[in-house]
C-alpha cells in the first residue's frame, strides 16, 4: 500500500552511510515494495543468503516512482541457482514470471550486483506494459543465466551497464 504522505516532492529515504560501513542482511525478500510509491534507496550493502525465492527487492502491485543508487546487491550463487534475483518485479512471491502491473518508473543506477540466476528481472503485463523503468551504469556479474531479463516493458531505458561473468 502506499506510504501515507509520500509524493514525488516528499519522498521516503533509506540512506546509509556507505557500502563499505552499512550492510542489511536477509535470506529471503529483503524489501518488499507492494504498491508504495515514491522511495529511494542509497548507499548500502545488501546480502542476501536465500536460496530460492530470495530476492533484494521486488516491486508488485504498481510499485511508482522507486529508486535503487549507490548500492551493492550480493545475492546467493550456486550452480543451477532458480528464482534468486537482486531486483525483481513480478506479482508473484514465488515465481519470478508473475505478470501484472508491477513497477513503473523505476530507476536502478550505479549498483553493483552480484549472484542470483538472474541480475535484474522485470515482468509487465501483456497489452498492458509496465513504463519509464531505466537501468543505469550498473555492474552486474557472477549471475546464472542473465544479467537483465525484460518481459512487457515501454519507454525501456538501459544505458551504460555492464555484464561480466554469466556463468550459465
């Protein structure tokens, strides 16, 4: 649900220190962003152990407006790892293919993430596409299977990333 009192002008912030000082640990969904609007994440570590179903963040029910920066996302690798991703968008808990209006103008930009079969995984509905989301100058590598994964996107904008060590 939305953050009561949040707007574009009066955004909610998780702002540590630096990624070398402030770590949040988690082994299952790190943040759950459902339908809240307007929040801004920077400057942090993020590990995350899980080994299925573990994801650093996942967006749902037309999470607006949220912005990753400066963070490292290091999630658990494994040959074979399923349904480990560091920046997911899907209706579903369990499944990383969940469909819907999930998160629209979204920006992760200048992260470095880590493990997990897929880097960063956005799922739309079709005939009805999530908008605006963009991907900027972040590291990905060490992933399973890919690095970005993309299904009912408009107005896409990934620019200045790069994919290193695809393991798969």
């Amino acid at each position: 649900p939305p953050v009561v009192g949040s707007s574009p002008t009066n955004t909610i912030t998780f702002l540590g220190d630096d990624t070398s000082t402030t770590y949040i640990s988690s082994s299952s969904i790190s943040f759950d962003i459902v339908g809240a609007d307007n929040i801004t994440f920077k400057k942090f570590t993020l590990n995350n152990s899980g080994t299925t179903d573990a994801y650093g963040f996942r967006l749902s029910d037309t999470a607006e407006f949220i912005t990753i920066d400066s963070c490292r996302i290091a999630m658990y690798y494994n040959p074979g790892v399923f349904d480990v991703q560091a920046v997911l968008a899907s209706s579903s808990t369990t499944s990383t293919y969940g469909e819907g209006q999930n998160a629209n103008w979204t920006t992760v930009s200048n992260c470095h993430i880590t493990g997990g079969d897929m880097g960063i995984h956005f799922e739309g509905q079709n005939g009805l596409n999530n908008i605006g989301n963009r991907f900027i100058n972040n590291l990905i590598d060490n992933v399973d299977d890919y690095g970005f994964y993309f299904d009912d996107q408009d107005s896409l904008v990934i620019s200045g990333n790069t994919i290193s060590n695809i393991l798969n």
